[in-house]
C-alpha cells in the first residue's frame, strides 16, 4: 500500500476544494466544470490513487448542495472509470509526452462520462429506449467534453508548475 505523506493530503484536499468550488461555480452551464480536467492531470501527474479520493469526495461534497440521490454513486463510478481509462492510455501510450493525445483523451472522458452515467441510470429510472434516452441528453455530454478540454487546456500549466515546485520541496 502506498504511503501517504502530510503534504500529499493537503494537496489531495486543496485539489478536492478547488473541484468543488469549481463545479459550484460553473453550475450555471450544464456539465461544464473543471472536475473531469483536474482529475485527469492529478491522475497523470500524482497518481490514481489521489485521482479516486479526490474524485469521491468532490461528488459527495458537491451534491450536498446540488443534491445527492442514486446518480451519486454513478457520478462517483463514472469517474473511477474515466482514472482507469487514463492509467492504462498512460501506461500503453505515455500521454504526458502527447498534448493531442491528451486533448482527444479529454474528449473521450467528457463523452465516455455521461455515457456511462446513462448505462447506469437508464434501469434505475426504468428507461425502456436506451438508445432514445441516450441521444437525448447527448448535448450534455459533448458540452461535459469540451469544457473538460478548455479547462485542462488552462489548468496543465498551473498545475504542473505547481506539481514540480512541490516535487523540488520533497528533494531538498
């Protein structure tokens, strides 16, 4: 099991705060946030484990205020999903090294996310036409995807100028 150091968690729950405040922020603009972006970067660059605390706690913190219900937990899979799918692109492609390869990745979790929820929710809501209650809410996720590629177009930088400042602390 990996060690978690003091400094790993308060970056774990500044990263967790920033997705929170973020998604509160945005609520205006259905499915565009900065949590599927910020997750993908910490998934990359800290590790999955950090990436599926951060996930879990974001989606719980933020339906207490949105509202919590059954899409909690699928909200919460749907994103456990999106960190595996990129551990294994990183560990067969090396997407750090690819800025397309990390915007095409985006784009596939934006989609991948919101079709994920449907699968799951589609039973719970006796939804009798997946396909018919999938095409529906399509625009939602093709917004979810391209915000996720805006705000990791903006986040990358920050992000890793503040990953290697922490990384350098750690060294000396």
């Amino acid at each position: 099991m990996k060690h978690i150091r003091t400094n790993d968690l308060t970056m774990m729950a500044l990263l967790t705060a920033f997705c929170v405040v973020g998604r509160l922020l945005m609520v205006f603009i259905p499915n565009v946030q900065p949590i599927t972006a910020t997750l993908i970067l910490v998934t990359l660059y800290m590790g999955r484990l950090e990436a599926i605390v951060i996930s879990s706690l974001s989606i719980l913190i933020t339906n207490f205020y949105l509202g919590m219900g059954i899409w909690t937990i699928a909200q919460i899979l749907s994103f456990w999903c999106v960190i595996l799918l990129v551990v294994s692109l990183d560990k067969l492609t090396n997407v750090k090294n690819n800025k397309v390869l990390q915007l095409i990745l985006c784009m596939i979790s934006g989609l991948g996310y919101g079709f994920l929820i449907s699968v799951m929710l589609a039973p719970v809501f006796g939804v009798t036409n997946f396909w018919a209650y999938y095409v529906t809410g399509m625009s939602f996720d093709i917004m979810h995807a391209f915000g996720t590629v805006f705000f990791y177009i903006i986040l990358k930088n920050p992000f890793i100028y503040i990953i290697n400042k922490e990384m350098k602390k750690r060294g000396s």
